[in-house]
C-alpha cells in the first residue's frame, strides 16, 4: 500500500512538472508587450487590466421612472413585471422619499450573462442553479435608495427555460466597500431568510400556456431565484492552466456548466500559478472559459470537460478575438 501511494505521488510530480515544462516551452517573448509581464499578484490592485473586462462586456441596462408615492407596476414586454407599493423606497436615514425616482434594472438570463455581468452563481463557494438574476437599483438626485422595513418589490418574469421546482430567493452579497469600478472579486450568493420559495405561475398565451416565476425580494441591487445542486455527489477541485502570458491581473476563468444554468468563477490561484473552482459534482459536463484583457487585445479560451473526475488539470491556450466575437461567444452559452 506504502508502495503504490508513493507511485501515485510520482507519478502527480511528473505530471506537474510536465505542465510546466510545456508551459515554458510555448513561452514566446514579445519587445514591448504586456505579454512579456507574467508576474502574479496577491492582492488584485483596482488598476489591474482584467477589471477592464467588466467595462467592456457590461450587459444592456433599462432605465426606467416610477412615483413612489403610489403603487406601481411596470412592465416590459411580456416576460417581466416589476412592482413597488407606495412609501417603499427609503433614504440613508431611513426616511420615505417622495416624487419621481429612477430606476435601473439588468436582467441577467443566460449563461454568458452571467459571466458578463461577473455575477457568477455560487454561494460560499458552492454552484448553485439559476432561473434568473436581477440587478435593481432606485435612486434619486444621484443618491441610491433602499427598500422600507417590512417592504418588498415583486418581481414576474418569463425565464427562456421551463419552470423548476424549489428556487428560493438569493442576494447578492458584495464586497464593503463596494469597488468604485471593474470586478467584485468577491461577490457571492446568500439564500434570503425568507422561507418561501419562489412561486410559479402559469397564464395563457397564443396556442399555448405560459409559465413563470414570482418572487418577493426584501432587497434591492442583485436578486437571484435559484436553488442549490445535489450535494450528496461527490465532488472534485478543477483547475485550469494556461500560458505563462495569462496571469490574474489580465484574466478572468469560469466553469459553464452544460445541463443547467451554473457558472462558477475559477478563482486565482497565486500558489499554483492556475485557475481553481472546488465543490464541482463528479460527472459534471462543463465548458471552461478564460477571458483576457493583455494591452489592447482581447484573448478567448476554450476546453470542454466532458466527465468531471477523469481529470481535474486541464491546459487551456486562449486565442486573439474581437470584443464582437466574445460577446457572440457569451450570448450564446
């Protein structure tokens, strides 16, 4: 037994070394190139070229008004409904505030959205499954509002998959303070107190029913309904390797799972020198995307993983794109 654990620990090493020997080998030089930096950083600073990838991959947002003053639903096309009762939106201090407010809201649907928005869906580092994401925000005269004690926005929305059973309400947790602009490297998923799940309805539509999701949020900025994946599986630590070239201050990674709408952010791993997300099922099928900010290029990558457990490194060589080609590879995840 001592014999073949110390095989198995050889036989990782020259795996290792093998990755890294090829990874050395494919190092090309470039006079005057940010792809000549290949130095990792423990702490991310806010000037690192990968929070430009926030800025230009930004999904659409609507801008909307409302008066808060009565009771308002506002809709937008036939798939979404938001709705405020009058006195729900509050000041800093606490205080009802009157009269005309904006309203910004992104709706996160896909599974490139959620890479886009760089939302992705976990909760303390486990995937969870999505049926829709939110950002709201209130504000008025530039200052951002929240929601009174005891109130609640309602939300209806047709998803583009069918109806699942058992999502519950998710907020997004973010970092305090909040950065000013480029990623929250430390966004995640909390599951609301409330103990309700997201409801499901169904009208009628041209030849056919329709069904959606209606929820209740308590808080404004990022809402999810979601639910969590089966954690009685076991489950394995994927790690993605790419050139010397893609470090943590110029590349973003994600695990795109296949069968639902699950992406996991493959965290920096200064160590390593690679990208690592835990807690994956075994089994999973997923695809592994690396996105890039080097100078003024864009880079993409790509590996689909077929059976997550049959191998946990997988070698990633991302390839020069145009921010037109990305954004038509993101909307079509």
């Amino acid at each position: 037994m001592k014999k073949l654990g110390f095989v198995a620990v050889c036989l990782s090493m020259l795996f290792l070394s093998a990755c890294n020997k090829e990874l050395s080998d494919n190092f090309t030089t470039y006079t005057g190139h940010p792809l000549n930096d290949t130095i990792w950083v423990r702490n991310l600073p806010s000037t690192a070229a990968v929070h430009e990838l926030a800025q230009l991959l930004t999904p659409d947002i609507i801008v909307d008004s409302f008066e808060t003053s009565k009771d308002t639903t506002l809709k937008y096309g036939d798939s979404l409904e938001i709705s405020f009762t009058a006195g729900s939106c509050v000041g800093s201090t606490g205080a009802p505030v009157s009269g005309k407010v904006k309203l910004e809201i992104l709706r996160v649907r896909k599974k490139g959205d959620f890479i886009k928005a760089f939302v992705p869906t976990s909760s303390n580092g486990y995937p969870i499954e999505s049926a829709g994401s939110f950002f709201i925000r209130v504000s008025k005269e530039g200052k951002e509002l929240g929601l009174a004690p005891g109130a609640s926005v309602k939300i209806r929305f047709i998803d583009i998959e069918d109806t699942k059973s058992n999502m519950w309400v998710f907020y997004g947790r973010e970092s305090s303070p909040l950065p000013v602009s480029g990623i929250d490297t430390a966004f995640s998923w909390t599951k609301g107190d409330d103990s309700s799940a997201v409801r499901q309805f169904q009208r009628s539509g041209p030849g056919n029913s329709i069904k959606g999701y209606e929820l209740f949020s308590k808080n404004l900025r990022w809402i999810n309904a979601d639910r969590f994946n089966d954690t009685s599986k076991p489950k394995a630590k994927i790690t993605a390797i790419l050139p010397l070239n893609y470090t943590n201050k110029n590349t973003a990674v994600f695990a795109v799972f296949t069968d639902q709408r699950t992406v996991m952010s493959m965290k920096a791993d200064f160590a390593s020198r690679s990208f690592a997300a835990s807690n994956i099922p075994l089994g999973t099928k997923l695809k592994i995307v690396t996105l890039s900010r080097i100078g003024d290029d864009l880079y993409l990558g790509t590996r689909d993983v077929n059976d997550v457990g049959t191998s946990v490194y997988y070698q990633i060589s991302p390839e020069k794109k145009s921010l037109k080609d990305i954004l038509s590879f993101l909307n079509g995840l």
